[in-house]
C-alpha cells in the first residue's frame, strides 16, 4: 500500500511551509504550490513544488496533472494559499478587492473542482480560513466567504466520504507579516493579547491540519477549527 499523498497550495512559506514538513515526517508524499521564491523555499528535495498562481486556472490544471503523474490520487487537499490586504473600506480599491476574492475564494473554489477526479474516496479537504475581523471589510468578506463555502462542500462530498473542514488561525508569526511590514517587536508585543501568553507558530496550525486529516477526525466534517492561543475566547456567566 503506497504512502498517502498530500497537496498543499501556498506551500513554500509559512503554515504551508510547516504544514509539508510536518506531513513528510509521518509519512506522506507532499507537492505543493508557490509563486515566489520557490528555488528559495527550503523544503526537501522530496516535496515537490510546482509553480502555480491561485488565481490561474491553467496553472491550477497544470498543477493538478502533474499531481495525478506523480501520486495518483490525493488524500489531502489543503488549500491554504492567500493574500491579505488590510484597510479600510475608504482606501480598498477595486484592485484590491478583486485580488482578495481571486486568491482566497475563486482560487480555492477551483483548486477544489478541479482536485475532485483525484481525491480518493474518505480524503480529506481542509481550508485555511483566518480571522479577517478588525483588519478591514473587503478582507473580512473574502475570508468569510470560506466558511459558507466550506460547510455547503462538505454535505455535497459527504456521499463520497470526503471529509471537508477549516483551520483558522490567530495571531501566527508567519513571513506575511514582514512583507506587511510588520516589525517583530511589534509581533512580540501582541503575546500580551493571548490567553495562552505566546504568538503562534505555523507548527502549531500544521499540526491541526495534520489531525484533521487523520483517521482521528474521522467523523469531523463542515467545522472550522480554531488555532488561536485562546483569542475570541469568552468567559462564560
């Protein structure tokens, strides 16, 4: 019985990054998608990378063949890649807007029709969804949208024992915050906001991708798991 085999999109930094390695480590035979710095990602010469924009359809066909050529079928299918873009509604242009919901939500709702023919029956699909509240509306509204999109897959891939969740991170200390130039003093100094005392790692958030892609979350599907170091978390009377 061959490993399992694992696709991760926006895969060469980060949670995606942590997320391969991870995988590899128990086992799995890892590709992942980029767009940048793909000579300078890191990763092991045995995960493959394949150049591929999220918003481009050929890519995500190209992606995908290469992916049926080298593992088959698809156990995982974690669609992480995205981009943020903070502000205000007074300063989001249609630009911006429109690269928001062409990454997070067409590019991940493709990556998904497209990835079907792969994806053996009881595989699992995990999406990364994130906070967007508090860091502007348009980003609230593409980050959002996956949560919607999300459960409504997973009753429509449920016949096929396909299980399909999401992981939202907190505050994780990923490369995206210094390409926002965002300092790491400033990154340390939001510890103090989380319950747990610390700022996440993409270890942390792999490590849920990972459980939610074993046969421990077998019956989990259509629920969004929160990697938060307690953020949002209320007090109960």
């Amino acid at each position: 019985m061959s490993a399992p085999a694992a696709l991760i999109t926006g895969g060469t930094s980060g949670i995606g990054k942590a997320t391969a390695e991870l995988l590899r480590s128990r086992g799995y035979r890892v590709m992942v998608t980029g767009v940048s710095n793909l000579a300078d990602a890191g990763l092991p010469d045995d995960i493959a990378i394949v150049r591929a924009d999220a918003r481009s359809l050929p890519d995500i066909d190209r992606a995908m063949e290469q992916a049926r050529r080298q593992f088959g079928s698809l156990d995982l299918l974690f669609l992480n890649a995205g981009i943020s873009r903070p502000g205000p509604i007074e300063s989001t242009d249609e630009a911006a807007f429109d690269a928001l919901f062409d990454v997070n939500v067409k590019g991940s709702f493709f990556t998904l029709q497209k990835a079907l023919p792969l994806l053996s029956e009881g595989a699992s699909v995990v999406f990364t969804v994130g906070a967007g509240e508090g860091i502007g509306a348009a980003m609230t509204a593409a980050k959002g949208a996956l949560v919607p999109l999300m459960r409504s897959l997973a009753l429509e891939l449920a016949p096929r024992r396909i299980r399909v969740n999401a992981v939202s991170p907190g505050l994780i200390n990923t490369p995206a915050y210094s390409k926002m130039g965002v300092s790491q003093e400033m990154i340390d100094s939001w510890a103090r906001d989380v319950p747990l005392g610390r700022v996440g790692a993409p270890a942390d958030v792999a490590e849920a991708v990972a459980f939610l892609a074993s046969d421990a979350a077998g019956y989990i599907t259509g629920d969004n798991l929160v990697v938060s170091g307690g953020i949002g978390v209320h007090a109960r009377p």
